[in-house]
C-alpha cells in the first residue's frame, strides 16, 4: 500500500503545473480579502464607515473582490466551523492569522453572517454600506440585501442561522460522504508524504524550503479527521524502511491530530499540533546513514551527534521569516518532546515503582512523545524488526514509562483500541496500574 501513496516527482510536478497557478492565485486572494474583511470590521467598532480611514482599505478590497469575480465568474464566501471557504474551496490561513479569522467568524456570527454572495463586480458604496453591519451603532441583524437605508444591489449575505440549519441537515445524511472523505484523505497523505520528501532533502542540503504549504496539509487532515477520528489511523501503518524518516513524521502528525481530538482540542490547537509534529524530527535527516541504522549502542560522541539533531530543527525553524508566539510555541515543542516526563524511581531488582515528573511539560510536546515513541517502535530498523501494537505499548507502558504522561498514555491506548495490559504478567499489571 505505501508503494501505491508513492507519486514520482513527474506526476506530482504535473499535478502542481495543472492547478498550482489557479489554486494559489485564488488562495492568495482570499487571504487578502480575508485580512481587508478583519481591518474593515474592527475599524468600524472605533470609526463611523464614512470616516477617511476606510477609503483606502475599501478601495483596496474592491479590486481584489473584483479579481474573484473576474477570475471565477462569482464569489461565494462561506463561515463553516473555525473555517471560512470561498467558492467551495478552504481558505488556508497561516498560523499569524488564525486569531484574526476567529474574530472574523465571531463578528459575522453575532451579526447572524454567514457569508457573502456576489455574481457582478462590486463597488465601494456597497461594500460600505457592508460594513455598516458590524458598526458598534447597529444593533439589529441584517438581511440578505443589507440593513434599511444602506441596501446592496449586487451583493447577497447569508443569513448565518440558515447556512447552520443546512449544515446540520447535511450531518444527519452524509450519504456517501466517508467513502470520499476516505480517499481524499489519502490522497493528502501522498501529498504529504511528497513534500516532507523534497522538504528533508531540503534540510540536508542546508537550505530548507519554505514550510507555509505544510501547514495546508495539515488542516486537510484536521478536516478530515475531526469528526471520523479513528476512522482514519489506519493510514499511519504505512510505511517505508528505506524513507523511514519521511513516513515517521507524517505518521506522527497524524496520529497526533487523532490524540489531540479525542482530548478535545479545537481545530486551531490541532493545526498548530499537526504543523509542529510534522517537522519534529527533521534535524534527523543530517546524521549519516550509518549512525542513524547503526545496531547496538552509541559511543559518547555518536550520542553528541544525535542530541544536535533537535538544535538541528530549532535551526530550521528560526530561518523561517517572522518570529511570532506560534514560532516561539514551535521551539519550545520541538525541544520538549525529547525530554523524559519524569525521573523512574526503581526497587532493588531494577523494577519502576513510580514516576516522579520532573517539569511541567507543554501538552504538545507530550501529545508528540507519545506519537513519535509508538510510531518509532512499530515500523521496522535496519537494527529490528517492527514491534506489534501490543507489544509497543507494553514497553512504553513498563520500560519506558519515565518518558511519558501517564494519564495521557492511557487516553493514547483507548484512541488506538488497544489495550496492552493483557499481554502483561501479573506483576508487571501491578506495577503498571500503580503509576496510573
């Protein structure tokens, strides 16, 4: 199965050339009519719409609504969720604009907004009259042709309580929605795949690749996971020993979307999840090959050599343009999820008794310890053979307890529907229960 997630680099640059012009272009325009929309909107909660200040910005959003329409013929833009999409399409956002897409959302919503629909060019009188629905004056809801005395002509609003009844509908008849939802998802884990490929080869040539197109990826499999959560792990059990690195990362980013849900994050967190787990073990990729296979023990300086690997990604990291509270989470992370959760404290014969934690660790950096620990023991090293689930579990569950939360390793167990207590003796069930 993993031969046949393989694209060659021919079919995928074709795939890019065919799309990635019209794609991009109209991604980028919505990200700009998105961040004018937000500018607009909190402008109105300080400044009446006629004020000076919006000429620019209007101007500035007419054209580029313009181009949409010129472009597509229409615009239709939608709030679905934590996720606004434009003729049908998600609307990608980069990490720096999440919070400005939920005011966004917020905003539209108390206004009972739901989107937006245009045929015809628009003008500015209109778009002003738009934005008069959010101003801090105007306390009633607007309806689909605008608010009494400042009516649109060309421009249509979605009433936001009707698009969440329809929505709903859709919910209780899915139809053949999973059987879709299931390829696309592998088809975004193909794509996945491809880029972590050209991104470590990237790495290795010490001039990384911009990652911003990742973390579209990621919110793929954040839509398509969210509500079928389980439904989709199967996917992590593909894998390639000779592009171990490649499979193992994309199988953590995934399987930490997966945790993350069952533990209730929202959409946001489990992009921001997703985003750093991919790239958590990038700085692997620069060690030589016969260290990073090497069988038995590391010497002191090959262990040198591997604890650069994380400084190695940081690097990588910090080469990116901007610096944000999202970088600074990234840094973090990926420095955290090395660290052991606590100290093993052992009776005479060597056995844990308990766990002493040691820090207090960011729930991301234990989500992807987790993740990253499973994912590492069931695929198959030039040094061994893959380990089973079970088998997996019960070591990080007995001999590797130390590196990891409990009370998350036993939520972990649950979402993969495995239970390794049974293959434990009876002693070792004891031990394991009193770390819990």
């Amino acid at each position: 199965m993993a031969d046949n997630l393989k694209i060659s680099h021919n079919q995928e640059e074709n795939v890019n050339e065919y799309g990635r012009e019209h794609n991009e272009k109209l991604q980028g325009l919505s990200r700009s009519m998105l961040a004018g929309l937000y500018m607009l909107v909190r402008s109105v909660k300080m400044y009446d719409p006629e004020n000076a200040v919006f000429e620019k910005p209007l101007h500035q959003l007419q054209d580029i609504i313009n181009q949409i329409i010129g472009k597509e013929g229409r615009l239709e833009l939608a709030g679905v969720k934590d996720s606004f999409y434009l003729n049908g399409m998600l609307v990608k956002v980069d990490l720096n604009s999440i919070e400005n897409q939920r005011y966004l959302l917020s905003e539209m919503r108390a206004k009972d907004v739901g989107g937006i629909t245009l045929t015809k060019p628009v003008t500015v009188q209109e778009l002003k009259n738009f934005v008069w629905i959010f101003s801090k004056e105007q306390s009633t809801a607007a309806e689909e042709d605008g608010l009494q005395g400042r009516k649109l002509l060309n421009m249509r609003v979605a009433k936001f309580s009707k698009l969440k009844e329809k929505l709903n509908k859709d919910m209780d008849n899915p139809g053949d929605q999973k059987v879709d939802r299931k390829k696309y998802a592998m088809t975004v884990y193909a794509r996945a795949v491809f880029f972590l490929q050209k991104y470590l080869e990237s790495v290795r040539a010490g001039k990384p690749i911009g990652s911003s197109r990742a973390l579209r990826l990621v919110q793929d499999f954040v839509d398509i996971s969210y509500d079928q959560r389980t439904h989709f792990l199967g996917m992590t059990t593909q894998k390639r020993e000779d592009d171990y690195l490649v499979y193992h990362q994309v199988n953590v980013a995934l399987m930490c979307i997966v945790f993350g849900a069952e533990l209730g994050l929202t959409k946001p967190q489990l992009r921001d999840l997703g985003y750093i787990a991919l790239f958590h073990d990038a700085g692997m990729t620069t060690l030589p090959e016969e260290l990073s296979t090497k069988r038995g023990a590391l010497t002191a300086d090959e262990k040198v050599t591997v604890a650069r690997a994380p400084l190695i990604s940081v690097r990588n990291i910090l080469m990116e343009k901007g610096f944000s509270r999202s970088t600074l989470l990234r840094v973090v992370t990926t420095f955290e999820h090395k660290t052991d959760y606590g100290t093993a404290v052992r009776d005479a014969r060597g056995n844990i008794q308990m766990i002493i934690p040691k820090t207090n660790l960011g729930v991301y950096a234990k989500l992807i310890a987790i993740c990253d620990a499973y994912d590492a023991l069931t695929s198959r090293r030039p040094y061994r053979d893959a380990y089973g689930p079970e088998v997996a579990l019960m070591l990080m569950w007995t001999e590797m307890r130390q590196k990891f939360d409990p009370e998350l390793l036993s939520v972990f167990m649950r979402v993969m529907a495995i239970q390794p207590i049974k293959v434990l003796s009876r002693r070792q069930q004891q031990i394991s229960v009193s770390g819990i």
